[in-house]
C-alpha cells in the first residue's frame, strides 16, 4: 500500500546530494522509493562536496545565528541533504536532531557503533552515516617486480620508492588519456583544496609525538611548529626528487585516482567507493598489470593515520514533509543500497549486516576462485577488504567536531600548497599556519 503525506496524498522531497561516478549509483535507486511509497524525489542540487558545501552555504544562511541580511531571503525548500560527518558540525545549525523521535535506538543500533557515535553533534544524532571512507595504498607490483622494489613500510620508503619508479622513465599505455604525463610517476595525491589538507593532517598524525600536537584536548587548533615545518619539509622533498608529479598542486580527488587508473602511476592512496571502476579501467589499459594493496606505511612514530571520513545524510530543519523525509533518509541507508554501493562501487559499509555479507561474499568468492582464472582479481578483492576493516579498525585519521574546522582547512591548505611547491619555506608556512589556527580559538 503506498503512503501519503499529512495532506493525504503523495508528496514530491527536493533533495541536494553530491555527485560523481562512485555516488550517482544510489540515486538510480531512487524510483523503487517512489514505487514503494507513491512520492516523487526531485533532485535540485548534484554536485562535488565543495560545490554542494558552497549551495547548502548560501541557501541556509537565513539559519545561521551569525548572519544578518538587509532584505527577506525565500525559505528554503529541501527535505533531505548530503552530507559528511566532516562538515556537519558546521552545518548543523540548519540541520534536525534525529534522535529517537525519527530513528529509533533499534535502528541506531543496526549501524556500527563507530559510525553512528561519529554522526553526532554535541551528542546529537545529526545525520545517518551512508559510507565509511578510509584510504588505503595501492601499488603495481608488475611494476615493482620490473624494477626491483619493496613495497613501502615506511614513508621515507615510500619517497625512495617512487623516486626511483619516476627515474626509470617507463612509458605510460599508449592508449591511456586524461592527466599525466608520458612518463610513469611513483605516487600522487590531492595537491589543492580538501584532499591536500587531508594529506597533511594524516601525516602530521604520523609525525608528533603526543596527541596534541595539532588540536588539543578540548579540540582548539594548536598546530605546534615543529610538527607542521617537518611534514611539510618531508611534502617539498616529495616534489623535489621527483616521487610526485610536479604539477601535483592540479590534481584533486578525481584525478589522482584517473592517474593510477590510467596506468601513469605506481602508487596512490585511493577511497573505497572508487575502487571497483578503478580496477575495470586499469585493466581494459593494461590487462597484465597487477594491483596489489596494503595498509599505510608507518610515520616517524611507529603508527599508521589514514585520512578518514564518512559521507551522510540529514534532515534540515525547514523540512516541509519531515516524516517522509524520514523515510527517505532510511531507504538511502538500508542494508539493500548498502549492499549494492559496496558490491558495485567498492564503497565500506556502515550497516553491519552489511558488511558482514560483504565480508562473507568476498571471502566464499576468494575460496572458490582458488588456482582458477579469476583467482589473482578475487585475492585482491580479498586483501582489499580485510585492509580495509584493520584501516578502518586501527588507523582511522578523523577530524576534530568543529564547526569552524572546514573554514581552517580552507584557510590553511594555501599554505600547504606554497611550502610544498616551494614558494615558501615549511618553517615561515608553519609559522603562518600556527598563527592562522589560533585564530580560531
């Protein structure tokens, strides 16, 4: 029997969602919601999480308590919202506790207890977690075994390896296209925006010696000079030896994982959810390259720190159907599109049903395809998910719950950029960075 809203019929949810291959999958889901319950998702809003951040921004400005306009601003009409437990705490100004009144404790504890403590905002259930993202290293070993390389296990192993993959000047495919060069590169990562600032922040974790080198107990920006001047000593020495592109400061999510998709790379940290494309492409590139996977190198303290997150759903205040809205919140997280994102895309769970069955589908595959022609792809698939749960378990770099935490990434990842290419020294970037963090105190 299809539902209907308070005014007895069915109601049409305008939503705002970020986009992009490893997403738009679960939006394709989006007519069996309209089959089961009789309304109609309009999408108003696609876009990347800078774009989406920035539409979300100007249309609940009216919300935030610091803002004051001189003329009327039209209320927003969005019921549903994607989000990331990243940027929540700054926007949850605009955004509905869901507490019990709309997700109840037995549906609360379906989720990891991990994902669903790390969707609250000063204790209140902001959003539901739709994707846990955690990165992991990815590395050719044809390539390896052509040239007589270890895989990594520290970060200064990691820089004398892919110093040394650039300098033997491999051809890239010759039917490779997109970004990169016609040399084969040792490693890459996000050079601007969010992806840069991630970089940083999971090695700087790796660097200090105490755990309040960066943020302090109450989670007010520190950023002690000494840690901050070495790990961008260690990014600049990144560039200069040639182990990155040196027009790494173009390259954002996207096309650091086209580079090794493409074949023009040898190592790259990559997401979950870009997983299952990444492996089709490099493979109608190159069909005998050979992929294999591992945890993070140790930093300079014997530990690992993988930039982490995890992307979700909300509810904003100005909800006009919020029951609904409800509905819809819960259909995007059940365990069926969980199942499909993590099957089809790669994407890490935060059901545990469904992850259970990822785990148990993946291994039985594993097993069956054992000495047959799709056993090398299987082990992978394999090792990439029980890397994935002991990142996930052990190495997990996530980010202070401040609300001013996605302004100081933005404010600071310039600086990043400048002593990384050089354009100015790590010691005057950590200074200036110090002195920009404490401003947000």
């Amino acid at each position: 029997m299809k539902k209907t809203n308070a005014s007895g019929g069915p109601c049409t949810l305008r939503i705002a969602v970020v986009g992009g291959p490893q997403y738009d999958r679960l939006y394709e889901r989006l007519a069996l919601f309209e089959r089961e319950t009789g309304h109609h998702v309009e999408i108003v809003f696609r876009g990347s999480h800078p774009e989406l951040n920035d539409y979300l921004t100007s249309t609940f400005q009216q919300y935030d308590p610091a803002f004051s306009a001189e003329s009327p601003i039209p209320e927003p009409d969005l019921d549903l919202v994607s989000t990331h437990i990243k940027y929540a705490p700054s926007q949850a100004y605009f955004l509905q506790d869901l507490g019990d009144d709309l997700v109840s404790a037995q549906e609360q504890s379906e989720f990891l207890e991990s994902a669903m403590e790390a969707s609250k905002v000063q204790g209140k259930l902001m959003q539901l977690p739709r994707m846990v993202d955690s990165r992991v290293l990815f590395y050719r070993a044809d390539i390896f075994e052509r040239l007589g390389l270890a895989a990594p296990r520290t970060w200064q192993d990691l820089l004398t390896v892919a110093s040394k993959v650039r300098k033997a000047a491999l051809p890239t495919p010759t039917n490779a296209s997109g970004p990169g060069t016609d040399v084969i590169q040792g490693y890459v990562f996000p050079g601007k925006q969010s992806g840069l600032f991630g970089t940083f922040y999971e090695l700087a974790m790796m660097e200090m010696e105490h755990s309040e080198a960066l943020f302090d107990q109450q989670s007010r920006p520190v950023f002690q000079e000494s840690v901050v001047a070495n790990v961008l000593r260690y990014m600049r020495e990144l560039v200069t030896s040639n182990a990155v592109p040196q027009d790494i400061e173009e390259y954002y999510f996207d096309e650091v994982s086209a580079l090794f998709s493409e074949g023009k790379v040898a190592m790259v940290a990559d997401w979950p959810s870009f997983y299952e494309g990444m492996k089709a492409k490099l493979k109608s590139q190159e069909p005998d390259a050979r992929i294999k996977v591992m945890r993070y190198p140790v930093g300079a303290n014997g530990k690992r720190s993988a930039y982490s997150g995890m992307h979700s759903f909300a509810i904003p205040k100005s909800c006009r159907h919020r029951e609904e809205a409800a509905e819809l919140l819960k259909f995007l997280v059940r365990d069926d599109q969980q199942w499909i994102e993590a099957s089809e895309s790669g994407s890490f769970p935060t059901k545990k049903a469904a992850l259970q069955r990822l785990l148990q589908e993946t291994e039985a595959k594993n097993v069956a395809a054992s000495g047959g022609s799709g056993s090398a792809e299987q082990q992978l698939d394999s090792e990439r998910l029980n890397c994935l749960v002991e990142t996930v378990q052990n190495d997990m770099a996530m980010f202070p719950h401040l609300r001013s935490y996605p302004e100081l990434e933005d404010a600071l990842y310039p600086m990043i950029q400048d002593a990384m290419m050089g354009r100015i020294s790590p010691e005057e970037a950590a200074r200036r960075m110090q002195a920009r963090a404490m401003q947000s105190v």
